[in-house]
C-alpha cells in the first residue's frame, strides 16, 4: 500500500462491544483515549482544532496484545514503556505528516516503542495505528541467536523501523484482515486452538517484517537443496494437519535461521513459508474432501477454525468453493 493509499482509506470505526479476548472502546476526551493504553504512561496534547474523536480496540491472545487505535486530531504524544515490554507499531491510515522520536513517518516504516527513556511523537490527523505489545523476552525467544541479538539492539530504544515496502504492504493487509474478522465474527476467538495459531501468525507477521530491516547472512543455496528444505517443511505440516509449525519451530527443526527459510521460499516458490504452510493444508482438504462426511470434518482435521476465511482460501486458490467441489468429488466416486 503506497503512502497515499495510507492517507484515503482510513478504518472504519467498531461498535463498542466487550467479549472474553476483545475489548472495544469510543471516546470523546483525551485522558480517556491515552488511558486505554494500559502501562504505557501516555499523554496526549491536541494540537488541531476540532472535536476529538478516539476509537480503540484490542484483541488478546496468549502472550500478546494486538490493538487498533483511531484518533481524529492531530496529537502531541508522550510516553514510556514498562520494563521488558516492547510494542511495535504499525500505521494503518493517516492524513498529513507526522514525526516519532524525531524522524518523518513514511508508509514503510514500523514504530518501535521500547526502552525506558520514553518516546515522543507528532501524530497526524485521522491515524488509525494498529501494534502489537508483546514482552521483549517472548519476542526475542522466537529467534535464532545472531538475529536476537540484532533485534534486542533495536529495541534499546524508541525509533522508526525503515523496512521492505512489499513486506509492510502484506503485514498491513493481514493485520486489517484481522480486524475485520474481529469486528464480524468475534465468536471465533473463542477457540483456545484459533487464538494461540492466530496469535503466534500476528507474532510472526511482524517479526518477519522487522527482520527485513537488519542485514542477516548472505544466504546461498542450490536449488537442489532448496527443494529439499521446501520437501522437509511439507513433511512436518503433513505430519501434523491439526497443529501448523510456527516459523521458529521450523527453524529449529530443521536447523535453519529464519531468513535462511525465508529467502528458500522467496526464491524458489515466490511465496512466504507460511503461505507454503496454508496451500499444504488446502490441498490436503482437497485431497480429504474425497472420502470425508462433511467439508467441515475436513477443514478441522487440517487446522482451519475460521470457515469464513477457509472458504475465500479455498476459492483463491481451487477457483471453487469447498463445498461445491465436496460435492462434485461425491458424486464422481
């Protein structure tokens, strides 16, 4: 998403509703607004004229907070993190400019708020600013040694992470794809399973954004062990239809760095490993749609919680509904 789509399309505001994982507020005063960012210390000036209007919602999952925070005005903004507690900010939408900690908001930078000396910033009129919060520790845990120890040098501090533009484009269409999904059907986050797979996706999602940003080893492969990487993830996805591998658990299985597996998937598919896991589980629904009772029988068996989702995956990439070809496999039997 170019920077000039960032400044059209801003989100749409959710009813206020309150459900087990997720939280939804409205507000008309600032100390209201600030106040919703539990532990972080803030206070907001309003800079713009106007009647302030805020809106903020956050999805909980084990270990992580996802948020969406939507403010009308432009904002003089303070604050400090508590100890171990990192947030990694991610701008959905704005108009016009803004500064954090002293550099110019660009569409393909993510905000990094760490570090206890605190962070300034100048916010634009109409942000909506998505983020997840997550302790520095369970961040870092999720990476090999050389790549933590890069990433724990940026979070010393509060600062603008430049980083791929096509990376940031994709984590910002998931991450909105997850508040609407919160937003129509928040009955889905009452799966224990779905809120630990999606949470350690939006973890993923963002880690694997920040990665592009620091310089990691030349990676240089054969296509031949390319494939055989490609060929050794399948067989675990296989082997546990239920329970996808997160990226890490990749990793240490089959002892490679994350952005060893990355560039394998890049260069020789032109996809994510996590794409490869999704289309692995799809076409074993496919293949289980064959012998099985229901497409929702199939569609558990390969971890798919949220059939909404499921479906439009399924129709992107067979061109037909699940259970349509269901129906279709059937009757040629």
């Amino acid at each position: 998403m170019s920077e000039a789509s960032l400044k059209r399309h801003p989100l749409s505001a959710t009813p206020a509703q309150c459900e087990n994982h997720i939280r939804s507020v409205s507000t008309s005063d600032l100390e209201e607004q600030a106040a919703q960012l539990k532990g972080w210390q803030q206070q907001y000036s309003q800079l713009s004229a106007g009647a302030f209007k805020g809106e903020f919602r956050e999805l909980q999952f084990p270990h992580l907070q996802l948020f969406f925070e939507t403010t009308s005005s432009t904002l003089f903004q303070t604050g400090a993190m508590p100890p171990d507690i990192v947030a990694i900010g991610l701008p959905l939408a704005y108009d016009g400019d803004g500064h954090f900690c002293g550099e110019s908001m660009s569409a393909a930078a993510l905000h990094c708020f760490a570090g206890r000396s605190g962070f300034e910033y100048l916010s634009p009129e109409g942000l909506v600013m998505s983020g997840i919060v997550i302790r520095a520790s369970d961040l870092l845990d999720q990476l090999g040694r050389s790549e933590a120890e890069k990433i724990a040098a940026i979070l010393e501090r509060p600062q603008l992470l430049r980083v791929d533009e096509k990376s940031i484009a994709a984590l910002r269409s998931f991450i909105a794809g997850i508040s609407l999904m919160a937003e129509r059907a928040p009955q889905t986050l009452e799966s224990e399973y779905l809120l630990r797979s999606l949470g350690q996706s939006v973890a993923n999602a963002f880690i694997d954004t920040m990665l592009t940003r620091i310089d990691t080893e030349t990676v240089r492969m054969s296509s031949a062990q390319r494939l055989k990487l490609i060929k050794n993830v399948r067989d675990i996805v296989v082997g546990t239809p239920d329970s996808p591998p997160s990226i890490q658990a990749l990793c240490d299985t089959l002892n490679v760095s994350r952005r060893t597996l990355q560039n394998c998937f890049q260069v020789g598919l032109s996809c994510t490993p996590l794409d490869f896991i999704k289309i692995v589980r799809l076409n074993g629904v496919r293949a289980m749609l064959r012998h099985c009772a229901t497409v929702s029988e199939a569609a558990a068996h390969w971890g798919f919680w949220h059939f909404g989702n499921f479906a439009r995956d399924y129709r992107a990439l067979f061109g037909t509904l699940p259970s349509v070809e269901h129906g279709q496999l059937r009757k040629s039997r």
